[in-house]
C-alpha cells in the first residue's frame, strides 16, 4: 500500500476530525492515519497524540505550528 504524507492543513483536519464528537469522523481519521508514511510524518503524528488527549479549550499544537 502506497504511504501518503500529510501537509499541516490536512494534519490539522485530522486533529479536528479526532476531536469531534462524531463518532463517523473518527473513523475517517484514523483510516486516514493507517496510511500516512509515519517516517516523513513523525513530528505531526506525535502531536496528534500530545493534543488529541487534552482538554476542548486547552492549547493547540497548530499555534506552536503556524508561529
């Protein structure tokens, strides 16, 4: 299976994606996760799983990003 690399919009969909309350859109992030070439998308995927645990109103890792 071909690896895909995420852009940082795309990564920060998914981050949206896993945040969200809808069930249905978990499913299409973490699809979306099975696929991406994890050694070109390391520092993203590890913020995914930093900041998808904390809080709604807690800081995001795409401030630290876009500065």
């Amino acid at each position: 299976m071909k690896k895909i690399t995420f852009n940082k919009t795309e990564v920060k969909n998914l981050y949206e994606m896993l945040r969200s309350k809808d069930q249905d859109n978990h499913v299409i992030a973490l699809s979306g996760l099975q696929q991406i070439d994890i050694k070109k998308n390391i520092g993203e995927l590890i913020l995914l799983y930093k900041y998808s645990t904390l809080e709604k109103n807690a800081s995001t890792p795409f401030q630290v990003i876009h500065q």
